[in-house]
C-alpha cells in the first residue's frame, strides 16, 4: 500500500484492530501510543482525544456503544465534528474478526465518508452491512453523568 496520511483512528476499544491493520502493511490507521500519534498515549481519556481526532480529520473506529450517547462525548461530537464507524455484531468480535469485517466493508465505507463529508455523523459497521446511527442533540444544560 502506498504511503498516505492516516485516515482512521482506532481508539482502545479497537485497539487490536489498527494494530492488526498496521502490521498486515496498512499506513492508513493510528491507535492511541502509535508513534504517529503522539498526543494520544495509551490511557487518554475519550474527551482529550476527541479535539485531536476531529483536527486531524480522522475517522474514529469504534465499539463503545456509549461515546455517542454519554452527555460530554456527545457534545464533544457536536463541538468537533466527530465522525465515527462503531463496529458490532449480535456477538462480541474479537480483532481478527474485526479486521475480516472491517475489510469487507471498506469500500462501502469509503462511499459513506465520502457523501457524509464533514461531521459530525455516525455509521454501524456490522456483519450485514453499514447503516447510519443517529446523533442526537446536547441538552443545554445537561450534566456529565
């Protein structure tokens, strides 16, 4: 594969999937305590990595089932622009699993982002396909909890 800027950022919930992506050769992936990222070290907290992300243009790749729906990363959502692939299945799937599901769908995925352009927005990449997942809007006000 050519060398490119990265494109997607695999936080630690996909660690092992950037990291099995970065060895099968791929250039395109970072993942918190990647060289290429060095203000994102293992451990960063979801709100601290979310600017850098979103300044970076990179698409985070998911399974947090919650970073879309908590009051602070949703409003970080809306605050930056994030745009995010969260990846599932009826079962857990482990990294290599993820990859297998990651690749059949990339080309897909490359539609989407590209007619989605600037977030924020959200996609589900599961067995059967991608389909877009709603973003709601921050209550005003609304604590952290």
């Amino acid at each position: 594969m050519s060398t490119q800027a990265p494109v997607y950022f695999t936080d630690e919930n996909t660690l092992g999937l950037g990291k099995l992506l970065r060895r099968a050769g791929r250039d395109d992936v970072v993942y918190p305590g990647h060289d290429d990222l060095p203000e994102v070290p293992v451990g960063t907290l979801d709100l601290d990595w979310m600017p850098v992300i979103a300044r970076r243009r990179l698409i985070v790749v998911t399974r947090d089932r919650r970073i879309r729906s908590r009051p602070a990363e949703l409003r970080a959502y809306w605050e930056h622009g994030i745009r995010s692939v969260w990846i599932g299945a009826k079962q857990d799937l482990g990294p290599r699993e993820q990859v297998e599901l990651f690749l059949r769908h990339e080309e897909r995925l490359q539609r989407e982002i590209t007619k989605r352009g600037a977030g924020p927005w959200a996609l589900a990449m599961s067995p059967t396909g991608i389909r877009p997942l709603s973003l709601r809007q921050p209550d005003a006000g609304q604590g952290d909890a």
